[in-house]
C-alpha cells in the first residue's frame, strides 16, 4: 500500500514540477469585425488557448501554483480573407507572498497588431526563423511577462528572457509587420524591448525587484516597512523620469500599478507621503486624478 501512495506522489510531483510556466486565458472581441460567422474565432480562441498553456517556453520547472497569471485580449475591428487586424491587450501579474492577492506586472497595449490566419491552421513557433505575426507578437509578449515575472524575485532574473525577446523582435523586423523596428514609433514592442535591455533604464529593474520581494511580500507581516519598500522603488524610478520624462517604459509601469499604488497608500499605517505623490505627480501625470485619491 506505501508503495503505491508513494508511486502516485511520485507522479504527481512530476507532473507538477514539469508544469508549464503560464496559465493564461484568451479573450477575442470581433464584434467590429461585422463578422457574423463567430466559428473562425471561436477555433483561433481554444488554440491559442492551447498553444500558449501548453508550450514549454523555458527549461525551468513551475510548479503549478508557481504558473504566471496572465490575459491575452485580441480586440480585432479588420477581418478580410485571411488577414485580420486590431489590438492585443497583455496583463499578466504574480501572487503576494502570505495573501491571496495578486499583484499586476504588466498592462500592454499593442495597438500594433496585424496577422494572417486560416481556420485550424497549426500553429507552430520556431525563435530562429519568422512564420507568423501572430505567434512572433504572442512570443514576444509572452517572454516579456516571463521576464517580467523574474525581475521580481531575483535582481536582473528577466534579463534572458528579455534577451529572447530581443531576438524575436530581430528577426521579425525583416517582415512588413508593424511594431518590429526602431521608426515604428515610439510605443512600439521595438522600443518597449529595447528599453528594458538598455542601461539608461537600469533602476526599473532595481524597483521591480524592491516593490514586489522586499515590498509586497512583506505586506502581510510587517505593512509599514513595505509601504517604505514600495515608496523607495517608486523613488528609484524617479532617476529615470529625470533623463527620460514620459519614457514608454515607466507609462507602461504605471498603466500597470497606478491603482494598486493609490489602495496600498490610501488605508493602513501611515507614512509620510508629502513627496511620494510629487514624485508621482511628475512621473505619471496623466494619473493626477488616481494619486488625488491617496489620502489619509
């Protein structure tokens, strides 16, 4: 009887520790399509669905609670023949250590989304070659959030991952898809990559790294020291507002994090934040109306 309650543990534990790293759920609003017939959306939803959950996109090993949360939202407004066009909104976030909370890590909006697809096509993703927009975008996202999710427990931890994202945007960028080269604009998954591998933005990973571990974390046992955590991350990222206002990089952040700033400042034991919301104010302007809500 112990042998077989062990061997059954022992598969279990394997199963669970080859889980895949994200569980992700796909959302397709086609409505602006016109489109009557929903069958084509409804098969591109449950294989996404598949190929995204089911895909092994590191040699880690998650655990299935360890899996990274995350939303692929394709709002498409364009479908002719095979080709189809819209927005991709991205948001992915990681639990609080002690809480059932979880906390965001990333809001993207691509406005920069185009593709091609035939019904039931299979869809494959090989990080050496360019076959698909649509895989090479979800791709690139994907390794993003992974990354993202890394940055958070381990100081520079999504370095390879973003690295990998780098070198889909490299070879994506020999296609006429949008959203792969530096004069695509300045919110662009170039320019998004390119900051977070660039040096200027150093201190963006240091404050992802503060906020969650030594911030979020800590916030069921010790609530005051995490609030100076979070403030202190904020901080840092002040440095790179200085010699970069308005860099799509900290938008991104706050696009993220601006609401669950405004609720982890607006209850619990209080800290001075006199010169917290003017650091705010001047990072994240356009949020003016959600800091005005921080108040004791």
């Amino acid at each position: 009887m112990h042998k077989i309650l062990l061997s059954i543990f022992v598969v279990f534990a394997g199963l669970t520790a080859s889980a895949q790293e994200l569980n992700a759920s796909i959302t397709i609003d086609a409505e602006q399509t016109g489109q009557p017939n929903q069958q084509v959306f409804r098969t591109l939803k449950n294989q996404l669905t598949d190929f995204i959950n089911n895909t092994q996109w590191t040699n880690k090993k998650y655990l299935n609670q360890e899996r990274i949360d995350c939303n692929f939202t394709l709002i498409l407004n364009s479908y002719e023949g095979d080709s189809f066009g819209g927005t991709l909104q991205v948001q992915a976030s990681r639990p609080i250590y002690g809480s059932t909370y979880d906390s965001p890590i990333y809001n993207y909006n691509d406005k920069q989304f185009s593709f091609d697809y035939v019904e039931f096509q299979p869809l494959t993703f090989n990080i050496n070659s360019f076959d698909s927009n649509l895989m090479s975008v979800l791709a690139y996202h994907i390794y993003t959030v992974i990354g993202l999710d890394a940055d958070t427990f381990e100081l520079n931890g999504g370095a390879p991952y973003f690295e990998t994202a780098k070198q889909i945007v490299n070879t994506a960028a020999s296609s006429n898809f949008a959203g792969w080269k530096s004069t695509d604009g300045i919110q662009s998954r170039f320019r998004y990559n390119d900051a977070l591998l660039s040096n200027v933005y150093q201190e963006f990973h240091e404050a992802m790294y503060i906020y969650h571990l030594a911030g979020m974390d800590v916030m069921y046992s010790d609530p005051k020291t995490s609030k100076v955590k979070v403030q202190e991350a904020i901080k840092s990222l002040k440095s790179i507002n200085d010699r970069r206002p308005n860099s799509f990089i900290l938008r991104t952040f706050f696009d993220a994090k601006s609401d669950e700033i405004a609720a982890i400042f607006s209850g619990g034991p209080k800290v001075n934040i006199t010169q917290f919301i003017e650091n705010l104010n001047r990072m994240a302007p356009t949020r003016r109306s959600t800091w005005a809500d921080i108040k004791f």
